[in-house]
C-alpha cells in the first residue's frame, strides 16, 4: 500500500544512533540538481529579503498567528460551554488587552523610576566596585558618546523608551486586530485546503495532520508561557525578599527575558547584578538578586521545562543560538522574542510529515 505525504513518523531520532565513522567508508558523491539548489537558494534569499523589508507589516501577522496557536485551547473550552465564537474570540482578546494595559501600567512608574536613577548610577558603581574603576569608566564613556555629549543621560533614555512603547503600541493594535479574525475564523483555511484535495483518504490524514500539529505547537506554546509566568513569579518573589522592591517590574521583565533562550538570562543576570549594586547597600548581599534569578533559571530551564517538554520539543542549542541573533538582527527584539516558537513550530510541522522527518531530526537537541 502506498504511503502518503501527510503521515508523518514523529521524530526519526527514536531509531539506532549511527557512528559517522562507519559512514564515511562508503561515502559517495550527493546528487542534485544544479538548477533545483540555485532555485531554492534564489527563492530563501527573495524570503528573507521580502521579511526584512516588510517586517512592520509581517510582525503583527506572524505574532498573531502565534498566539492563535497559543489561545486555542482557551476558543476550544469556551466552544465546549456553547459559547458562540465570536464572543468567546472577544473575550479572550479583552482578557490579553486588559492583561496588556494593566501590567504596563503597574510597571511603568517603577521602570520610570530606576531609569531616572541611571545617570547617578554611574557614580555610585564607582564608589562600590573602585577596583573596576577603568572597565566603568570605559562603560560610562561609551554611553557619553551615544547620548551626543549631552550629561542628562535618563532625559534620552526616557525619549527612547517613549518612541519604542509608541511603535510598541502601534503593532499592538494590528496584532489584535489580526489575532480577533483569526480567532474568529476558526477552521475556515483546513476546510478550503481539505475541499481542494482530491483523494478522501488524503482529505481524513490532511485533517489528522493539521490537528496533531496544531496540538503539538498549542501544548508547546501553553507550557512555555506558564512556565516563564511561574519564573516572572518566582523572580518577584524573589526580588521582594532581598529587599529590592518593584516585584512586579522584575517579575514582567524575566517573564519576557525568558522567551530568549540563553541570551535572555545572560541579560537578565546582568541587569540584576545592576540593579542590586544600586538599590542595595551591602557589597556581597547586592548579588544576591541576580543570585537567586540565575537559581530559578536553571532549575527551570535545566529540570521542570526538559522534563514537562520531554525530548520531542528540546532544539539544537547551537540552532537556537543562530536563530536568535539571526532573527535579532532581521526584526530586532520582537525577532529575537519570535525566534525559538518559530523554530520550534518548525520542528513540529517537520516531525509530523514524512518527506521533512530528516529537517525535524537535523533541528533536534
């Protein structure tokens, strides 16, 4: 019986592993087609090309699609209590705005309050660390020379923050806009995609297929975001205990530095060794916050997240790091915050149709 596209094997990681010492023997010459690897070159290179151009319209359609994926189980439960779909795809998109606004407004007068701290900030680095005194007068130098050789650094940086949450909030509004018709549209596309195939047992594997993957990258969304919720937690907690006050800021901020694999917690320990030798007064108690937050890191991303994920979603970290700083510099931190879900939804979709197992097993950790 002829095997279909669309069944899909799961990951080809499960067989024996192959010593590639044994390979190389018997290795032969790759054959390909010049023109077909020219073409596919051409076609990535257009892709990507297009996506940096056009990345202020295609960020709010690609944030959108993800969190459909990621507010799916929330439409299917309303759905189950005969909750029509538009009122349910309104209420979840009132409950992420009100989320949205509520936490920017709990956190704005704290992050308000240490940026006006920075430009003394300086100074009183080099009154507790004046063994590091050249490395901070380098690093006080530099930020001379972008603020323009103007002193009052916090006016600019507060200029900064003020243009990023305006565009901030412009792509907001589209995303939802976006995420609402989504949500609303349900399975419109699987249903116009099914009545375009032709064979009904393509049609029932077509469905099977789009079903799992959903539900693979809806449980790999949904775990990830309750996790990095429970570090934010966990972080203010932590934040409040040491004395450093603003739990809520520090909580928001290593919720969303947790989305950045690797790179986020670098940044995230470094802000708060920062931070601690600012806000409080003993020397070694000051590391205590980005102590506790690098504690936290590792015994969720080390033990509870590979443990709730198992080996099926665990990714290349030499990938993951190219896809950050690749993503990083394509669309900037919102590319950066992106690029492991795409990479991980990449993997699902390739885990779960057989000619692209060889793609899911090659981005596998």
């Amino acid at each position: 019986m002829k095997k279909s596209i669309f069944s899909g094997t799961g990951p080809t990681s499960k067989g024996t592993p192959v010593d590639i010492s044994d390979l190389t023997k018997e290795a032969g010459p790759l054959n390909a087609d010049p023109k077909l690897v020219i073409l596919t070159c051409l076609l990535i290179l257009a892709s990507l090309t297009a996506a940096y151009v056009a990345a202020e319209i295609l960020l709010p359609i690609i944030l959108a699609f993800v969190l459909k994926l990621l507010f799916q189980p929330a439409m299917r439960q309303l759905e189950s209590l005969r909750v029509p779909r538009p009122v349910a795809a309104l209420t979840v998109i009132l409950t992420l705005f009100g989320l949205i606004v509520g936490l920017g407004a709990a956190v704005s007068g704290p992050a308000s309050s240490w940026a006006g701290r920075l430009p003394d900030g300086i100074e009183r680095l080099q009154q507790r660390l004046h063994f590091l005194s050249k490395p901070i007068q380098t690093f006080q130098n530099f930020m001379h020379q972008i603020d323009g050789g103007q002193a009052d650094v916090g006016f600019n940086l507060s200029g900064i923050l003020l243009q990023g949450t305006q565009h901030f909030a412009s792509g907001l509004f589209e995303t939802i806009l976006i995420l609402f018709f989504l949500l609303i549209s349900g399975d419109t596309f699987l249903r116009r995609t099914v009545e375009i195939i032709p064979r009904f047992s393509d049609k029932r594997q077509m469905v099977a297929l789009s079903q799992q993957i959903e539900q693979d990258i809806s449980a790999y969304l949904v775990t990830i975001t309750i996790m990095n919720g429970l570090v934010g937690l966990a972080t203010g907690t932590a934040m409040w205990a040491t004395g450093l006050g603003d739990p809520i800021l520090w909580g928001v901020l290593a919720f969303i530095l947790n989305y950045v694999p690797i790179l986020g917690p670098f940044a995230g320990v470094a802000i708060f060794v920062f931070v601690g030798l600012l806000g409080i007064d003993g020397t070694w108690t000051a590391f205590l916050p980005a102590g506790l937050y690098l504690f936290i890191h590792l015994i969720e991303g080390e033990i509870v997240t590979p443990m709730l994920l198992a080996r099926r979603f665990t990714l290349n970290p030499v990938l993951v790091i190219l896809s950050l700083i690749f993503w990083f510099w394509m669309w900037g931190v919102p590319g950066a915050i992106l690029a492991v879900p795409m990479l991980a939804i990449l993997k699902i979709i390739c885990d779960e149709i057989a000619p692209l197992n060889s793609i899911g097993h090659f981005l596998e950790g």
